[in-house]
C-alpha cells in the first residue's frame, strides 16, 4: 500500500506542478499582449502627445488651426490693407536684414554681433520664404526691393569696419525690430485672416529672438531706446 500512496502523492505533485506552470504561462502572455498595446500607443505621435501640424495653408486664403486635428476654414477670409501691409513690410525687411546679416560675417570684429547676424540670416531667410508662399495664396504683390532708407543703412553698414560695424549694426537693426515689434502685435490682434495670424505669430517668435541676441552684444544705445519708444507710443 505504501508504494501506491506515493505514486498517488507524486501524481498529484505533478498535476498542481503543471497547473502552476500554466497558470504562469497564462499570465506571462497577458502581460506580453498589454505591453505589446502599450508599446504601439506610445509610438503613435497622437497618442504620446505630439501635435501634428500641417502646412497650415488653404487655398482659399484661410489657414489650418495648429492643432493636432486639421480643420479646414469654412470660407473665404478677409484680407485687409493692414493684412497686405503687414506682408510687404516683412518683405522688405528681409531684402535688407539679410544682406545686414552677411555683412555681419566679413566686418564685424564682436563675435556677439556676427552670432546676431546669423541669427538674422537664418530667421529673415525663413520668414522670406514664408511671406512669398502666403502672398501668393492671398494675391497680394510684394516688392522686390527694399525702401531706400533701408538700403541706405545697408550701404552704411558696407562703408564700416572693425568696432564702428559692431555698433552701427546693433543700433540700426535694434531700431529697425523695435519697430516692426510692435506692429506684428497691432497685425495679431485685429486681424480675421487665419493665414495672416500665423504668420503673425511666426514673425513674432523671429523678431523676439533678433531683438535678444542684439541687446546681447551690450552695443545697443540708449539713443536707440528712445528712438523706438518714440516711434511705437500711441500718438
């Protein structure tokens, strides 16, 4: 009797044994499946969080909201004087921030200023690209040259050398986005053009970071300060 008391024990060893086993078995694949899941939810840009943005253009004139979903405007949007202005404006400033820019690299003897001057070749040259591509969505004519004011400060600027460029480029162009500063604001808050909003709001960002990286050489004057005040005070 007792050789078949343990068979029995050593069989019903063995059952719990496999029970357990697959019991593991079991939980082990429902934890593959859920991370499996997880796995995948984290890799859809959506799901982790990260808006989607299109181009933001339509070809009606509107613009996409920045949003991860992409609605398209119900209708054509209206562009104003202040609208096209505001456009033309930004185009001249980069037919001759650019150029500023440049020169920034071969006259300059500050490397805080040739760093400003990149800064200006790169954000100009993206905003140059972006008001040429909403102006043709909008029809909207832009000019191909800058005002002559503005090319007589880059022939200043071309005429200077050493620590006279490194001042007279901060100043001038400090001035010149103190200005303009304050009308992109002006341009954001009344106007009811999707398109023109985001470009707004672009040429803002850009703008900002010129302003920083100028006062950041430590050339700006107060003169310039002032002059800026004076332009941008509500008359």
């Amino acid at each position: 009797m007792r050789p078949n008391r343990r068979a029995a024990r050593s069989t019903s060893s063995m059952r719990m044994i496999a029970i357990i086993v697959a019991v593991c078995a079991a939980v082990i694949t429902s934890l593959i499946v859920v991370r499996g899941g997880d796995e995948e939810a984290s890799a859809s840009p959506a799901a982790a969080g990260i808006p989607q943005h299109g181009s933001g253009h339509s070809a009606d004139g509107g613009a996409y909201a920045d949003t991860g979903t992409q609605t398209a405007p119900s209708g054509p949007q209206p562009t104003t004087e202040v609208d096209k202005t505001f456009l033309v404006k930004v185009r001249q400033a980069g037919l001759w921030e650019i150029p500023a820019g440049r020169l920034a690299q071969t006259h300059a003897s500050s490397e805080a200023v040739k760093r400003a001057g990149l800064h200006l070749l790169d954000g100009h040259s993206k905003l140059d690209q972006l008001v040429r591509e909403d102006a043709e969505i909008l029809g909207v004519t832009l000019p191909d040259e800058a005002t002559d004011e503005q090319q007589g400060f880059v022939r200043q600027l071309e005429n200077a050398q050493g620590a006279e460029f490194d001042r007279l480029f901060a100043n001038l162009l400090r001035a010149s986005h103190g200005k303009i500063f304050a009308t992109i604001a002006e341009v954001r808050a009344a106007t009811q053009n999707d398109l023109i909003r985001r470009h707004a709001r672009q040429a803002n960002q850009t703008v900002l970071d010129h302003l920083e990286v100028l006062e950041d050489t430590g050339l700006v004057d107060s003169a310039t300060f002032q002059e800026v005040e004076a332009a941008v005070t509500p008359k």
